[in-house]
C-alpha cells in the first residue's frame, strides 16, 4: 500500500537488521536493538571519556558527567534518603537509558525505542520486581503490612487489603504507559504536523509556514518531554524504593 | 600523571569547601526522607489520567487472566474491573497528594 509509507506510524515499525531465529524463538537485531546499543555505548563514552581526566575545573565532558551523577545522587538524597545510596548505579542506569533513548529518538530518522510498551513494560515490571524483592529482604513478613493500612476497622479489611494489593500490582503498568503514551503520542504529533508542511508546500508555499513553526515548536516541546519523562520514570522509581525501604 | 598529583588536592580543596560552608551556616545535612519538599512530578492532568486508566485496565486484564486460569468467567473479571477501578483512584489520589507535596497520613488511620 502506497500510504502505509506515508503513515506516522511507520516509525514505531520493527524492522530486522540481523534475523535470528533460535528455535521458535525470534531473536533477531532489530533497528530497536542498534539503538539500545548506541545509547549504551555513548553512555559508556560518556562516564569513560567524562571521568578520564578528572582535573579541578572540569572540562565539558566532566561537567555534564558531573551534573548527572549529582541530579540522580540529590534525587536519591531527597527521596529515599541515606538507604538509597546503595542504589545509585541502578537508578542512574536507568535514569540514563530512558533519557539516551528519548533524546537520541528526536533526532531525525533514528528510532525510539522508549516509544515501545513492551520496552517500557519490562523496565518498569523489573523495577516493581526489584524492589518487592527488596523490601522482602530488608522487612521479611513484616513487609506484607504494607497491604494492610493500619488504625482501620478490621472489617473493612476484606475490601481494603485487595485494592491495596491491587493498585501495587497495577504500578508497572501506569510507570510503562506513562512513558511510552508520552514518547509515542508526541512522535505521532512531530510526524504529523511535519507532514503538513509537505501537503500544504505542494499548493502554495506560504500556508506551509504555519506547520513548519508550529514543528520547530513542537521539537523544542519534545526535547523538554524526553527530559521530563525521564525524570518522572526515575523519581517513581525512588518512590516506589522509599516506600519498601520504609514501609511509611 | 594528573590522577597522584591532582588527589592530594582535592582533600584539601573538600576540607576547606567544608569549613567555608560551616562558617557560612550552609552545612549540608542529608536531608530527611520525605520530610523535605520531594520533588514534583511534572505534567499534571494527563499523568492522573493515566493512573486511572491503568487501574480499570489492569484489574480487568488480571481478572481475565485468573478466570482463564480457574475457568471460573466472568467471575473474576467482573470483581476485579471494580476493584481495580478504586485501585487506579487510590493510585491517583497519591498522585495527586504526592504532586501537592502532602505528606501521606496513611498509618494514622482515617
């Protein structure tokens, strides 16, 4: 189909690079799979490269490298307090995938593999996993009264305990959607908008103006979502640990 | 040869950044969890959407998923829509209490 091409969906495809199949299984290297890897590799570079030289007055690398580690760091600080330190690396790796792919997705032709419920679903449920399993260790049964809200009649148990328990077993399904529902639906609006310009230029060149400032707009916007979603996706994170760690 | 020469330095330079901090009354204490301003969670709105979406739909999925697994449709499916609905407004009423910066009172009792 001539339009499927055109589609703004076309940029959320899976297209194979390396096709491998082991057995059923279909393990190929996707486009989605080269982006995972780039962004792990310039993260790479960057801590690498940004830690190398460490001199009093950082250089740029340095100072990016820095105002990363002490973003994730006063986050942590704050929100879990001095427990969480244990669980900087995780939290900065993460913090640091999601925003290497959001940012390296707005870049023109690359692709976004935030944008991908499955991609976004497997970080979150082994966030919600990680974090059961450390609550678990730190409190053993006693984490079980998490579900149990104290001072309440006990007859209102039977109701409370199942929304309680259920509305934790929903968290990995609000933190995936959140980000890939942000990532998806502001490439669909980039892609769209964009193609406006294309549609109105072929008639006269002066109504296309209206797209083109309202896309130069609209990246800037996404640039800042690629930042925020980011951020949203780790903070809940911490959440989600202080509340394990302290059992409120 | 900078990482020997330059380590020594930043000792000193962390010790005097200290007693600097100290005689000016800015001493950084680790903040207490949750006492301090948490950080806000950006985008407003939408993001509560989101929380209760993901409530009707993820306890209609695992309703399915447990009538699947005890052939016992629509039982489940049709509990666990109700319940995961009051749990996706729980879930947004934190949202809302945490975006509000309100301290949770959940162990006090209501």
């Amino acid at each position: 189909m001539a339009t499927a091409e055109h589609s703004p969906l076309e940029q959320f495809e899976i297209q194979p690079i390396l096709p491998i199949t082991v057995g059923d299984l279909n393990l190929s290297f996707t486009n989605s799979s080269l982006w995972m890897v780039i962004s792990v590799l310039l993260i790479y570079a960057l801590v690498m490269l940004g830690s190398r030289h460490a001199s009093m007055v950082p250089g740029r690398l340095q100072a990016l490298l820095e105002l990363s580690y002490e973003f994730i760091a006063d986050m942590l600080g704050s929100t879990v307090g001095k427990d969480g330190r244990k669980y900087f690396p995780f939290v900065f790796t993460l913090f640091m995938f999601i925003l290497f792919g959001n940012l390296l997705g707005m870049i023109p032709g690359s692709f976004t593999y935030t944008s991908h419920i499955i991609v976004t679903f497997s970080m979150a449920i082994f966030v919600v996993t990680a974090v059961t399993i450390i609550g678990i260790v730190r409190h053993g049964w006693h984490f079980f009264s998490f579900f149990a809200p104290s001072g309440c009649p006990i007859y209102v148990m039977p109701l409370l305990v199942p929304i309680e328990v259920l509305s934790y077993l929903i968290r990995p399904i609000s933190l995936s959607v959140r980000l890939f529902v942000n990532m998806m639906a502001g490439h669909i609006m980039l892609k769209t908008f964009a193609g406006f310009i294309v549609a109105l230029g072929g008639y006269y060149l002066v109504p296309a103006v209206a797209p083109l400032a309202l896309t130069v707009g609209l990246t800037g916007l996404e640039l800042a979502i690629a930042f925020l979603q980011a951020y949203v996706f780790t903070v809940l994170t911490c959440i989600y640990l202080h509340d394990a760690i302290h059992l409120h | 040869m900078a990482g020997e020469d330059e380590a020594p330095k930043f000792k000193d330079f962390d010790a005097r950044m200290r007693r600097l901090r100290d005689e000016a009354g800015l001493s950084r204490d680790e903040p207490e969890p949750g006492a301090g301003s948490r950080p806000s969670i950006g985008g407003t709105g939408v993001q509560v959407g989101i929380e209760l979406v993901a409530g009707v739909f993820g306890g209609a999925l695992i309703g399915y998923g447990l009538d699947r697994w005890l052939d016992t449709w629509p039982i489940f499916f049709l509990v666990m829509f109700f319940l995961g609905a009051a749990a996706g407004m729980l879930n947004a009423y934190r949202h809302i209490r945490r975006l509000s910066n309100v301290p949770e009172e959940r162990s006090k009792g209501r």
